[in-house]
C-alpha cells in the first residue's frame, strides 16, 4: 500500500478513533454491574462499552477499507482473516480503569499488512486529550506534534529511566507467569517503574518520550499493533525479552527509548545485575 494511501486512510482511523472515544466518554461513570462481564477470570472484565465501541470501529474502518480484515477484542475468536491488510483493534484498552473511573484508558486502532505488520497506528485517550498517530515509514505524531523517544532521563543515567509494565489476568498461574519475578528484579534496579493499565497508552508514551521503556507478558495483538509502531517510528525499539523481533501477539515485549536502556533492561530481565 503506497504512502499517499496510508495518509489518507489515516485522517479516517483518526476520526473513528475519535468518534469510538466520544462514545465511551459517554458511558463513563454511568455503567451499572448488569453492563459488565468477566472473560478469561473474574478479574478480567468488559462491558456494554467494550461492546458498543467496537461495533462502531467495524463500521466505520469498513466504511475506510472494506477488503480489509477485522480483528477487534471483543469479537477475537483466535485467528485472523486471510486478507492482505487487517484492522487490529482495542475498543477500549484498560477496562477495569475505565470502570473503575480512573482516566487512563484508550482506543487503540492499527491496520496491518499479513504478517501481522503494523503500517499505521492511532491510540486516542479521550480523557487524557490526546491522539497519538503514526504511519510506516513517515513519522510518529502526539496530537499533532512530531515525537522522539527520549534519549535521556531527567536526572541523567539509565538507572533513572522511567519504565512501565504491567500484569496478566490469569493470577492463579505460577510466580513468574504473573510478572512478579521480573517486578523484583526491575525494581531492584529501576525505581521508577509505572503500572498504568493500558499498554497502549504505555507504548505511547514511550514513543512520545515520557517513559523511557516498558516490558510487559502475555500481550495479545490489539494491546501492542499501534504502538509497537508509535516507537519504531519515533526512533525507539520494540523487541522480544529474550531477544529477537516483536510481532504483535509474540506475548511478551521489551521496548526501550535507546539500545543502551534495551540492553540494561534485558539483562536486569535475565538475572544479569
């Protein structure tokens, strides 16, 4: 798909998002226990929201391109079409924040070429006021405003990089499938670690430069595709934690500001220092 085609397309994501935004914004605060259900465990929730967000999302990026497959989290039944480019979308990434009326939340949209390869991505957090958008090859934006990954943070030196992760929602499984292995040994090392609850917005804003890396396991494709991308295109990296090329649903996910942090992080990981 040619770069004047992306573009395009793109002030399209970008409205959707908006308009799968101002619906949630409507809902906010306003949901009773009867609009909410649990998925994989009981702390695993969605809701009318989820729902009705994502039903306009198939709309209008069908409106976009309708040769296009559609993968949404509320309708996931474990494969993806057989189509050369495919929506792969959060309705409403971090839930239980939303429900629990805290602001950090998102809509997360990425249109993917087969592979699974992002070529364009928009994460808007309504509540935040912000829509972060990038396209393959031409950039990341913060609402309007080119991004850089932070080079530095405040303070100088790796030890004071600001880093977020995050938890899976299959808590009865063992101690290091939860992440608590890994949270001991990052925070031994990096005290500034942020549990925001949406990898999404997590993922932006490392791209925008206000944390410098994120790790996080079992990620599904919606929670990464958008923005995996964001950092790529603004000059950060997105690999595996052992090593090796991210795709969007590989499970877990290393992403850092600068190789050096890569490194360190992935060491820390490992049990290195």
């Amino acid at each position: 798909m040619r770069a004047s085609e992306l573009s395009r397309l793109l002030d399209g994501v970008v409205d959707a998002a908006h308009a799968a935004g101002e619906l949630l914004a409507g809902h906010f605060g306003r949901l009773g226990a009867s609009h909410i259900r649990a998925k994989s465990s009981p702390v695993d929730l969605a809701s009318r929201a989820d729902d009705e967000a994502e039903h306009l999302l198939v709309r209008k990026l069908g409106s976009l391109l309708p040769e296009a497959g559609f993968v949404g989290e509320e309708s996931a039944d474990g494969g993806f079409p057989a189509t050369a480019h495919c929506w792969v979308v959060d309705p409403l990434d971090g839930t239980s924040n939303y429900l629990a009326g805290l602001p950090i939340w998102s809509v997360s949209i990425a249109l993917c070429s087969e592979g699974l390869t992002p070529l364009l991505a928009v994460v808007h957090a309504p509540l935040l006021g912000l829509t972060w958008t990038g396209r393959r090859g031409g950039g990341a934006w913060a609402s309007g405003r080119r991004m850089h990954v932070r080079r530095d943070p405040p303070g100088g030196g790796l030890g004071n990089a600001m880093i977020a992760t995050g938890f899976p929602y299959d808590v009865q499984v063992s101690r290091r499938g939860t992440n608590i292995g890994y949270f001991a040994r990052m925070q031994r090392h990096f005290h500034k670690i942020r549990r925001l609850g949406s990898a999404a917005i997590d993922l932006a804003y490392v791209a925008q430069g206000v944390l410098d890396g994120m790790w996080e396991l079992k990620l599904m494709p919606w929670d990464t595709a958008a923005g995996a991308l964001l950092i790529r295109e603004a000059g950060g990296m997105v690999e595996r934690i052992r090593g090796g090329a991210y795709t969007p649903g590989d499970g877990d996910l290393l992403a850092a500001a600068t190789p050096e942090l890569l490194a360190l992080m992935r060491s820390v990981l490992a049990g290195g220092r």
